[in-house]
C-alpha cells in the first residue's frame, strides 16, 4: 500500500510546505479537490452526508487543482499528484485535455486524473454545462481526452461532440490514469474501464466489498490483467496491522491527513508538518518492514 495526503479544505499557504515535507518523506502522492464556487443556497442536496449539508463552512478555499499541481510539481522531485476529484463534465474536452497535459509534461508524468460526474447542478448551471446526461457526456469526453494525449492527428465523431481531424502539442509521455470518484453503481462501472477508483471515507470491510464488485465488473470486460489503484480514505485504520488488513482486501493507496492521527484537522501548519513526520514514524516505516510497495499502476 502507498500513502498519500488529502488536501480538501487547506490554507493554500500550507500547500508548498506540506508538498516538500511529503516529497522528503517519501509520501506517494497528494489528492487537490475541485469546486469553482460555493454558492449560499442550494436546491440540490450534497449526497454524501446524512441530511445533505455540505461538508465546508462558507469561505472555505478551494483552490484550481490543476495550477496547484503545476506549482506543487515545480516545488517537488518525486511526488505525484491527483485529482480528488475533478468535476470533468462541468468543463469542455479540449481546455481538460491542455491543461492535464501541460502539467503532466512538466511534472515529469507525476500526475493522474480522478474524475467524478459532479452533484451541484447550480454549479454546472454557472459553467453553461448540461447537468443532464453528464455521465454518458464524461464517458464521450474521456474517449475524446485519450485521442488528443496520444500525439497523434486524431479526430472524433460522437454523440456529443464532433472534432475534425486535429491534433494537441505537447502530448503526455505515457498515458495519463484516470481514476473514478463514486459510490454508485454507474461509477463502479466506470471505475472498471479505467485505472483506478477513489473511495469517499469508508471501512476496511466496505473496501472488500468495492473491491470485489470492481473486480467482478473488471474480469467481465477482460481487464483483469491491467493494473487498478483503489485509493481509499479509511475510518477504521489507526495502527499497522489496521493498514495491513486493508491491503489484503485489494486497498491500493491510503488517502489520509496524517497530522489527523495527532491532534485533529484544525492544526496550525507546524503542528501538521509535525504529524507527517510522526504517522511516517509510527505507521509506514513500520508497515514497509517485510512489505512490498504494490506498484498498482507504473506512473502514479
């Protein structure tokens, strides 16, 4: 299993310090979350808590993931970067496709795409995208995003979007991931054509189960040969036998605030620095004796 960091919510002055520190220590990854705006009221309800209020207070920052990641990689040598997760059919193909290139090129390929379908139609009603049908239009649009990162001419005739023969410069060195967001069924599935999954926060035990639907889903369309990253936030996992139990039920990656295990969320930014330092000492040093890192997928 590798361990990277969430980011949701952070002072962006904290994000360059954690990334070095991440980098340094040998951290995987770290995960930037997407939202444009947070507007005051809502009709749509937020699906992941119990009564649908969101999870951020008003004037929470939320930070555009991919000029992050542009920044963070230029601050660091080996970290990877993903997005958790990128609202993809809230924007059109051709500005997601330079922009996730351009920053794959200049990291050095240290980055992946995770990808949801997006819960708040007011938001895609400000960005002048469709919120119906946003599912099929995400599966055209990342049909159409690997045609223009292959560096080829390439051209495009579907249901949503017709594109003449063309092509995009710089192209990424290899292919970029692309990870699903999701819970649903649909996104399981989604997850299946793809490289990988992201969980929001659940227990080893519903890790097994994802797992295995996905990889049921995956043995049915002959993938099952491919490497697949499940990226999960766990509730349940504190000391190291906790992480070890995980990886045995096919958990990949463990998304995580380190600093949470010694203190909580709200710290000041020493006091986090503090917790990386820690949770490495106290869990993946020991985790990694006698471990293999699994390498669920050979670029990020």
């Amino acid at each position: 299993m590798r361990f990277s960091i969430a980011t949701a919510y952070l002072d962006p002055s904290e994000l360059a310090p954690i990334a070095r520190l991440a980098d340094e220590l040998g951290y995987h990854a770290m995960a930037l979350a997407d939202h444009v705006v947070n507007l005051e009221t809502l009709d749509t309800k937020y699906p992941y808590t119990a009564d649908g209020a969101r999870r951020w207070a008003p004037f929470t920052p939320w930070v555009d993931p991919w000029v992050s990641i542009g920044a963070l990689a230029a601050v660091t040598e080996r970290l990877h970067f993903f997005t958790n997760i990128y609202v993809l059919p809230m924007r059109d193909p051709f500005t997601v496709a330079k922009t996730v290139a351009t920053a794959s090129v200049l990291s050095g390929g240290r980055v992946a795409m995770g990808v949801g379908m997006g819960w708040c139609e007011e938001e895609f009603d400000l960005l002048g995208e469709r919120f119906r049908r946003r599912g099929a239009r995400a599966d055209e649009m990342l049909d159409l995003l690997a045609a223009l990162w292959s560096g080829q001419w390439t051209e495009h005739h579907g249901e949503f979007y017709d594109v003449p023969r063309l092509e995009m410069t710089p192209a990424p060195a290899e292919p970029v991931p692309v990870y699903v967001g999701g819970m649903s069924d649909a996104a399981l599935r989604r997850a299946a054509r793809h490289d990988g999954w992201i969980s929001d926060l659940i227990s080893t035990p519903q890790a097994l189960e994802f797992r295995t639907r996905i990889d049921e889903e995956r043995e049915r369309l002959g993938r099952s040969d491919r490497p697949f990253s499940m990226i999960v936030s766990l509730n349940d996992a504190i000391a190291v036998d906790d992480f070890r139990r995980a990886e045995d039920a096919g958990v990949t990656d463990n998304l995580t605030m380190p600093w949470a295990f010694y203190g909580g969320f709200d710290l000041p930014l020493a006091a986090k620095l503090d917790g990386m330092r820690r949770f490495v000492d106290d869990v993946v040093d020991a985790y990694l004796v006698g471990r293999v890192i699994p390498r669920a997928d050979p670029d990020c």
